[in-house]
C-alpha cells in the first residue's frame, strides 16, 4: 500500500536581535553564545534564559545501545509510555478501526507520557514526517520504521506538551531528529546478532551513506538494511502459556481459553447447567461418526466434563509470535544550495518498504450468552440437524443450550503480512534579511 501525505507550509518569523545581556558567574569573563536553533519554536532565541523540559541523543547514544530498530531504542526513555513494537502481535484482536492500530500491525510507534502515539509529533529536520500507512485505514501516527535511521546525527525531545505551537498531535511532546546533512565522505557499518542462547531472534542491520560538496552545495544519500526475525510464545519459558511461566492450563488463572478444537458445550436448566466437551479423538463428522450423548449423564459415553485441564493454549506451538519479523529497506536523500548569501534551497526524498508478519490462533466460533453479540443469543439448531447429536432443539429460549464454541484448527490460524511503501518528499527555500535593527527569517516549502 502507498502512503503520500500532501501539505505545504508557509512560515515568516520574526527574530528580535536584542537580548538580555548575560551575567558572568563568579566574575569569569563572559563570553558569546552562538546562535541556537531550538526545537519547539520557530523564535530562535537564546534557551539558556527559557528553562525547557527536554533531552538530547547523539547517534553514540543509539549505537551504544544495541537495537537495530530506532523504536525499540526510543521506547526505552522513561518518559515513552506503552506503543505498538515489534513485540506487539494481537493481530485482528482490536478489529478494524480507522485509525489503524488493529490489523495494521507491524509498525514502531512512539508515545510520550503515556499520551498514545497520535499526541505525540514526529519531525526531521524539524518539519513534519509522513503518517503511517495500514490495512484499515489512515493513522495519525507515524511508523518509526520509515526514518531513516543511520542519517541520525542527534535526536531532540521536548517532553513538555506543544499544542500551542503544532497542534494536538504534539500535546504528549515532540520528537524531532536531526539528519546529518553536513556529511562528507563515505560511511559503512554492518551489525548481526541473536539470542545465543536460544538460537533464534536473529538481528542484522546494514547500512552505507556518502555526502559531499563545497561552501556553496552540498548533498548526502545514505541507504539501508534492517531484518529482525521472530521469536514465537512457545519458544520461551515465560512465555510459553498466557500467565508467566506457567507449564500447564490446568492451574486457576492461567488465562487458557474455553475455545478448544473439541469444542465446550454449556447446557441449559433442562440439563442442569452441565458444562461439556466433547472426548479426544471423537469425531462428529454429520455421518455416521457421531457422539453418543446421554441426556441423563451429560458427562459420559463420548462427552466428560469440561474443566481446566481442557481449557486451550493459544500460545502453542505455531500460534503466537513474541517479536514480531520485521524486514526494511530505507533511502534517504538531502541537498542544499546556496543562491546567495542568505538564500538557500533545498530538497529532501525518503523511500521505505516495510515487510512484517503477525499471527494468532484460529478466529474461535461461538454461539449463545457471552458470545458479545445479542443476535448470536436467539438462534436454534433443530434436533435433526445430522451435527446435533444431543437429540433436542438446541436454543436459549428453550433452556437446553447456554453457550457453543469451538476453535477449529483445521481451518489454521490468523495469519497477517504487511508490505507498506513510504514515500515523502520535501523541495523549499529558505532565507533572511534586514530590517531595521531585526533580521527577518523566512521559510517556504510544501511536502
């Protein structure tokens, strides 16, 4: 799917030469500050006489840390709340909403003080970067994966809410970073690792950028290589069941579920409330495989007791993954040229492919009381339905069915692929000038 955001934006700000003059400490001589562009206004002014809330990453600080996934490395700050990662695997679980956090699975989100990922503002170069893209819709948030992220020089947060400068979407904070547009030369770097001890959740990251030019032009183009594979529930310890470091669904509270592949069967005050299902290995084929049914013993010939023991994992084998796969291709391009003295153009172009996989357990089925949906409570399955083998009209109103479900393997699990093309593309100029005692910074550009 492509994901293109078209906007344009026209800003001309006003920047007040004067400033308070500055005290030296401790009679040392004082000395002059340059000029500082700081991220959150577009005054330019002098932030040692404005306290901000705010934080600063080099690129040593995102190297040091190891992670080939730029959110990954974010979501660590203590100020970064819960966000979709490439540990998030509910797919189809949160449905289809516009705003694509269901089935658009597979993105790295950032979501400062907690505020969720569309309240918190994502720049480069301090202008705004592209949406997302996703299968049900259009977020508004942006997908860490598509930055490009070995032309990071320096990351810049404002972690103190925005909104009156950029809107609602900065109201948790801004984060915006800082390309390495001054680079010269040319620049490799290659990383892999794993999980030595599991032998799995392979990382490899890859990445080349050359840039150069002279005191007038200068350019810089980088691209790179990021594939994170997956590590499925069962393949730890921890998490091998949905409660910790569980080793069996016959426990209270391990959170299994009553949707199984031999079914669970509540009947109703006719039958006493027996909780049911169906023996392993029956089979109830509408033919002449059918369970044998005693209306006087519910809990005997091919049916026993429903209890914990039989309740299903669906963090088994095949089902579930702990981190989600994740392959990128990012390339990323800047240039800039110098009219005059104190006119400049430039441009900027950005591709990314995303390829990620999530999956889950077969979509159970159900009917009756709990199943979410009133219309599924008023439903009767009659007595020679050759599936029915418990010999009455089955339905609520009639008291002899409370409840139906059952997961049905053989139709497999929920499997989700996501290949998503970011394209973004920026061209602008930008300048200053003279006016009386103030110098006048403009700036014009659309995206």
């Amino acid at each position: 799917m492509r994901s293109v955001t078209p906007c344009a934006a026209l800003a001309v700000f006003l920047l007040a030469l004067t400033a308070a003059p500055f005290e030296p400490a401790f009679g040392q001589e004082a000395r002059a500050i340059e000029e500082v562009v700081v991220t959150g206004s577009r005054i330019r002014r002098d932030p040692l006489n404005e306290p901000t809330a705010s934080m600063e990453l080099n690129r040593d600080d995102l190297v040091n840390t190891g992670f080939t996934n730029l959110g990954d490395a974010l979501q660590n700050l203590p100020i970064t709340g819960s966000a979709p990662n490439s540990q998030f695997n509910i797919p189809g679980n949160q449905g289809f909403p516009q705003d694509g956090a269901g089935i658009g699975a597979g993105s790295v989100q950032l979501s400062l003080r907690n505020l969720k990922s569309i309240r918190t503002l994502i720049l480069v170069d301090g202008r705004r970067w592209i949406p997302g893209a996703s299968a049900s819709g259009v977020p508004g948030y942006v997908d860490l994966n598509s930055l490009p992220d070995n032309m990071i020089n320096r990351i810049e947060i404002l972690q103190d809410g925005a909104s009156a400068i950029y809107g609602s979407d900065a109201i948790g904070g801004v984060v915006n970073l800082i390309t390495d547009r001054n680079f010269s030369g040319f620049e490799a770097d290659v990383q892999t690792g794993e999980y030595l001890s599991h032998n799995d959740g392979s990382s490899t990251a890859a990445g080349i950028k050359f840039g150069g030019g002279n005191g007038r032009s200068h350019f810089v183009v980088s691209a790179s290589y990021r594939d994170e594979g997956g590590i499925e529930t069962a393949d730890r310890k921890r998490s091998a069941f949905p409660t910790p470091n569980a080793t069996t669904c016959d426990v209270p509270g391990t959170l299994c579920s009553s949707f199984t592949p031999q079914g669970r069967f509540i009947l109703g005050p006719q039958f006493d409330f027996a909780s049911i299902t169906l023996n392993d290995g029956v089979l109830n084929d509408g033919g002449a495989n059918k369970p044998v049914f005693n209306p006087d013993d519910p809990a005997s010939g091919d049916f026993h007791a429903f209890t914990a023991a039989n309740r299903f994992n669906y963090n088994g084998p095949g089902f579930n993954f702990l981190r989600t796969p994740n392959e990128r291709v990012n390339i990323f391009a800047s240039a800039r040229h110098g009219l005059t003295d104190r006119i400049e153009v430039f441009g900027t172009f950005s591709y990314s492919n995303r390829q990620s996989h999530t999956k889950a357990a077969p979509e159970p089925l159900y009917l009756g009381s709990g199943a979410g949906n009133p219309i599924l409570e008023n439903f009767v399955v009659h007595r020679d339905n050759p599936y029915n083998p418990f010999g009455v009209d089955l339905s609520i109103a009639d008291g002899t069915m409370i409840f139906m479900g059952r997961r049905p393997l053989e139709s497999g699990g929920r499997l989700f692929y996501q290949d998503t093309d970011t394209y973004f593309a920026t061209i602008g100029a930008q300048g200053e000038f003279d006016f009386g005692e103030r110098a006048i910074f403009w700036e014009l550009y659309g995206s």
